[in-house]
C-alpha cells in the first residue's frame, strides 16, 4: 500500500500536474491512497480526474481510496455528487456552502 499527497492546491492551474502524477500510478497494484487532508482549494477539474482515475483503477481491479480529507474536499466531492464515486460518505447535509474563489 502507499499513499499520494495531492497538497493543498488542486486549482484548475494544478489540474495538468495532477493528471500526470496520478497517470503513473493507474496500473499500480495494490491499494493506493489519496491524502486530501491539506486540500484547501479544489476545481472541478480536478474532482473530474479524480474520479477518472478511481474509475479506471476500480476497473482494473486495483483498490483506491483516502487517508484523510479535508472539509473543503469533502464539501467539494458532496456538491458535485461524486462522493459515492470516490468513495466517501454520503451526507444527506445540502445547507453547507464551499466558498467561490472565483
């Protein structure tokens, strides 16, 4: 098993640095975690190649998931609904808003 920090920015800028780091690690086996706990700000863009990436490594058969997540990440995965996809908890809380850094 290893584990992958994905930092603190995961902004739109970041998104081609964040595709080629987790492209090498797609036929990776065994388990392989993400650590999203300094995520302060995420883009759409990367939350989509996020879930890319576990898409392909779950039909590889190759086991993905998370050793921690900041609230931002979280907020962020539950406002596009794609938190099943990643394999977190769903929460049923829609009154909480992220801030559009915008």
């Amino acid at each position: 098993m290893s584990t992958l920090s994905l930092g603190e920015d995961l902004g739109i800028e970041t998104s081609a640095d964040l595709k080629q780091r987790l492209a090498g690690l797609l036929a990776q086996e065994g388990e392989l975690l993400l650590d999203a706990g300094q995520v302060r700000r995420i883009h759409t863009a990367s939350v989509q190649l996020l879930c890319a990436f576990f898409a392909a490594r779950r039909g590889a058969g190759h086991a993905t998931g998370f050793d921690g997540c900041s609230d931002t990440f979280k907020d962020a995965a539950r406002l596009l609904g794609v938190s099943s996809v990643l394999g977190l908890p769903a929460s049923n809380d829609n009154l909480k808003s992220v801030e559009n850094a915008a």
